[in-house]
C-alpha cells in the first residue's frame, strides 16, 4: 500500500507590533522584571554607600577621635566627689564642748500640695515648731510653693514633723554649727555663715584649724548614677579627734557675765566688758561683754553686736593709765617712790584748766606722796609727777609700751591705738599733762589688759591670746600657737613699788568697793570724760573702769571692767567697775581654791 505525503501548508507570520523580535534572538525583559532590578541595584548601591560610610565613621571613632572619647567615656564612668566632713569642736580650758557640728533640717512649706487648709496646717506646726500660728499661717500665706518655714529644726523635732505625715511639707537635711552656751562666749567664739565660713570671733581667726582636710575623691558609677559601693577608698569617712582648745574658763565666763549684766542693767549703761587674763603668760580666762547675741541665731542681732569692742574700739582710759605713768617715772629716775608733789586742785596748763574731780568739794589737797596721789586719783598730782620728764622722754616710753600698735591678739579685727604724733606731743604742753591722767589718746580694753599685766609679772610685756592649741581625745597636743617671747619694759623692782601703792588704792582709797577680806588686791579706778569722735568730748558721757591684780603676794591674774555711759550722778568707776571686779575675784578664788593671805600676828605688849 503505497503512502501518501500530506498536502503541504504555507507557515502563517505572526506580525508583533511595537516589540520586534531583537536580530539576536534574545526575548527583552518584560517591564515588572526591570523595575526590580533597578531596585536592587539601588538597594546594593545603598548598601555598598553605608558600608563605605560605617567604615569611614568607624575610622573616625576608633582611630581619630579614639584620645577625647575614651576621655569623655572615663568622665561619665568616674565623678568627684567632696565628702562633708564637720568642723573641728571648740572646748575650754576644762573640756567643756563650746561649738560642736549636729544634723538639722530646713522646713519647706508648698501650700499647693497641702490636702489640709493653711489655718490647719499652721496649727499643727505651731505645736511642733513652738511658734504662733499666726506668725506661720502668715508665712504659708506668702506663695504657693517653696516657703522656708524654718531654717534649722532639730533632728528630734524633724521626725515629730514627718511623724505627722502632712503632705506638702519637706524636710532638706543640712550640717548646722551647734553653740551650746548660747551667747554666754559668742564675743570669743563668733558664729558661722550658711556658706560654713566663719564670720566672727575663733571662727574667723582659726577658720583653717577649725576645717578639717577632706580632699576630694574619684568614684566609679553605674550608668543610672549611683556610686560603685566597692570602688570607696579606704579611709574615705576617716574623721580625726582633734579640737581647738581655748583658754578661757566658762566658769569664770559666767560668773563675769552675769555680774557685768547686772551693773549694766542697773546704771542704764550702754555697753560693758570684763576681762581676766593671767598675768605671766597673757592667756584670757573670761572675755564677756553686754550686750552680745546668741551666734546659734545671729541673723536675729544687730550686726554691730558681733565685732568684739574689746579689741576693736578705742577709748580714753582715765586714771586707770595712772599706775602705767608712775611706773614710767620711776623707771626714769624721775621720781622715787617718797616722792611728794603739790596738789593744788586746780592748775592751768598753758590756757588749759586742769582740776581732780572733787576739786569743787574738797579743794586742793597740798603736798601728796605717789601713793596719796594714786589714792585719791588726784589729777593735778600726776601732771607735777609727769613733768618731771622731759616730753620726748615720756613720749619715747609711750612708744615703749606698744601705744599706738595692736596687741596682736588671736581674735580678729583689732585695732591699733592712737596716739599723738610725737612732734604735737613735745610741742604742746598740754598732751603730756592730759597723757598723765589717761585722756588725749585712745587704747582698747584688751590692751589696757595688756599693760596692766606687767605690773603683776614684773615688767614683762606679754601676747594676750585665746587658743590653747589643737588636742586630741587623749589630751595630746598637736598644734600650738607661736606666740611671741615676754618682752622686758620694767625693771621688777618699779612693778612692785607701783603694785604696793595700788594695793592702798583698795585699802585706803577710791578702789575700797573691791576688797575682799583676808585677800590683797592691788587695784585702780578710771572714770574719764567720753571723747566725741567730732573733736572734744561729749558733756555729759563717761567711761567708768577698773582694774584689779591678785593676789599681791604672788599676782597671778588681772581683771578689768570698763562700763560704757552709765547714767546717775553716782556712776563713777569705785560704783560701777569696781564691785564686778570684786564678785570675778571671788569666783576665781573659790575655782581655783586660793587660800587667804597669812598675815603676822601682831606683837602682843611685853
């Protein structure tokens, strides 16, 4: 069977428009395919620009800035800190604390948050606080947030506060200086600023012995801020023992306060200080003055309260400078000590009337001896004795005894004394004559002090001071002053002849009102005319003073009163000054137990 071919049949074209097959052969991409390309090139592109860029960025980080950001990381990872450490206590001669740093709080009110009226508030805090609501619904009344309600709240009365749960109160705990006698030593010991800088007093003085050395530290932390527990030092909170000591005795501090107090209470005076001070080494028992304030509140007083006038204001000393003059008579040659000198009770000194100041009742008292002269505080006397020297002589002598400088004191803002210049002083009678009996120049209690010193010692010029030193718990010492040597003036002879007459100032004369039986006080009033810092003086205020060495026999102390303006026609220095001088030597003597004078029998008659 034979086969047959199929019949052929022409291949139809297929005509494509607009998408000619390519001469290659090669189909082209359809349009979704190319549109992801392009996106993954980008996307590479992307990828290949931020790599490049990281790695640039990692060789900026790890090589370039590597110094300055380890520095910044070692900053965040680290911090200083200034640990608070409390200031030294300051104590007596006996140990007994005088300053000490305690924990107390500041009271905030924010009336906003309160849930309670203010009325009610108030009232609960009144009792806490011990204030008038009143006065404390005034203050919460002042704001609606941040009201300082009380600045120190002890620690016991701050948890009786946070007891109470009163929403809108806030306790800030902060280091506050602790006086615990209050304003009996406030002159000495001065107080501390919210800055902790002393301002006044020791405080100021002995500000880098009173800080204790606290250097700051470097602490690691954690990210969230708190310090690293086991990253502390050693030795961090170590806080040493030592106080700064002072020589001052608050017994005997107490007892001149308080009769200082009365005398200026009872002569209406404006002002008054005592001051006792040993007389061989020149350390300060008691230093009071009144007024004065309580340094735990000093914000409450009148600034002028807190510089200590016994060493920064001046004044005319009055007769109590006339032991000082005999001594420089008789230290000269000038005079002896039997020398007598016509007192006529009233003279004039070129046309300067000079008189004592019982002229117009007693008159002239004729010829008196040194002794008689002290005794009576005669005037006229002491300008016959000083001009028995030559003016340039006396002045030299003056100079001599420090007049015109400062004592150099440990207790801040001392003055220096004035005194004339030496050619007014030769030039012009007058200023010798005036010197003589304590007015024409100015000097400070605490120099007076000074002076007066030397008669009981035996003529050595010694430094007043304050500071003991720095001890620790055990009574070792650590520091103590430099102070500088005794300074010879007067010859020991000269100081017990001056000392035997003042001693008859208290027996027989104007000091009468500060004997005390079976002792020997030597002892010297002043009553002078006050000077007006305008020129002149003023006509009607006075300074009444005394001052007191003892025992005699052996002296061992010298006190002094001044009295600022008292008021009355009795205010002189043997009824104001005296009596004060007396009631401090009495206490000393019961302290420090010193017994009664021996004196001979006398012969009994054959």
């Amino acid at each position: 069977m034979a086969t047959s071919t199929p019949p052929h049949r022409p291949r139809r074209r297929l005509s494509v428009v607009g998408n000619q097959q390519p001469a290659n052969g090669v189909a082209p991409l359809p349009p979704t395919t190319r549109t992801a390309a392009y996106r993954l090139i980008a996307v590479w592109g992307i990828l290949v620009a931020g790599i490049g860029a990281l790695g640039i960025n990692l060789f900026r980080l790890q090589i370039v800035q590597s110094p300055s950001l380890t520095a910044k990381a070692r900053d965040q990872q680290m911090t200083y800190l200034r640990p608070f450490v409390p200031r030294r206590a300051i104590v007596d001669r006996n140990g007994d604390v005088l300053a000490i740093d305690q924990a107390a709080y500041t009271l905030y009110a924010h009336p906003k948050l309160f849930k309670l009226s203010r009325q009610a508030v108030a009232d609960r805090l009144a009792t806490l606080l011990k204030r008038s609501s009143t006065t404390l619904l005034q203050q919460l009344q002042k704001a609606d947030s941040g009201i300082q309600v009380e600045y120190s709240v002890s620690e016991d009365v701050a948890d009786r506060i946070a007891d109470a749960q009163i929403d809108g109160l806030e306790l800030i705990k902060h280091q506050q200086r602790l006086y615990l006698q209050q304003d009996l030593a406030a002159d000495v010991l001065g107080y501390v600023n919210t800055d902790r800088q002393g301002q006044a007093g020791v405080e100021y003085s002995q500000q880098t012995k009173l800080e204790r050395e606290a250097q700051p530290v470097r602490l690691k932390r954690t990210g969230a801020g708190a310090l690293i527990p086991d990253q502390l030092p050693g030795g961090f909170l170590r806080i040493d023992d030592l106080q700064l000591q002072l020589t001052l005795d608050m017994h005997v501090q107490r007892a001149a306060r308080l009769a200082l107090k009365q005398q200026v209470q009872r002569y209406g005076a404006k002002r008054g200080v005592v001051i006792v001070m040993d007389v061989q080494d020149g350390s300060i028992r008691a230093l009071a003055s009144e007024p004065t304030y309580n340094p735990n509140q000093y914000y409450k007083f009148n600034v002028e309260l807190f510089k200590n006038w016994a060493l920064t204001d001046l004044y005319e000393p009055g007769s109590t400078f006339k032991p000082l003059n005999v001594a420089i008579a008789l230290e000269t040659g000038a005079i002896k000590p039997d020398s007598m000198f016509n007192d006529e009770g009233r003279i004039f000194v070129d046309i300067w009337p000079i008189e004592d100041y019982d002229y117009s009742t007693v008159g002239g008292r004729g010829m008196l001896t040194v002794t008689e002269i002290l005794q009576h505080s005669s005037n006229v006397g002491m300008v016959r004795l000083v001009q028995q020297m030559k003016p340039s002589l006396y002045y030299s002598w003056l100079e001599k005894l420090g007049l015109g400088q400062k004592v150099g004191i440990d207790l801040p803002f001392e003055s220096a004394t004035q005194l004339k210049t030496r050619k007014q002083f030769i030039e012009s009678p007058i200023e010798p004559a005036t010197t003589s009996f304590g007015q024409g120049f100015s000097l400070t209690p605490i120099q007076l002090v000074q002076l007066q010193a030397m008669l009981g010692n035996g003529g050595k010029l010694v430094t007043p001071h304050v500071v003991r030193g720095l001890f620790d718990a055990s009574g070792q010492s650590y520091w103590q002053p430099d102070l500088l040597p005794p300074r010879p003036v007067f010859s020991p002879k000269t100081t017990q002849a001056v000392l035997a007459m003042m001693e008859k100032v208290v027996t027989n004369g104007t000091g009468s009102a500060a004997q005390i039986p079976g002792y020997r006080i030597a002892g010297k009033t002043g009553t002078a005319q006050k000077a007006n810092p305008n020129g002149g003086y003023y006509k009607y205020a006075k300074i009444t003073s005394f001052v007191g060495i003892f025992p005699v026999e052996s002296p061992r102390y010298v006190v002094l009163a001044v009295i600022d303006e008292p008021q009355g026609d009795n205010a002189f220095g043997s009824t104001v000054a005296a009596p004060i001088v007396k009631s401090v030597i009495e206490k000393i003597i019961a302290i420090d137990g010193i017994p009664p004078n021996r004196v001979a029998p006398s012969p009994k008659p054959q």
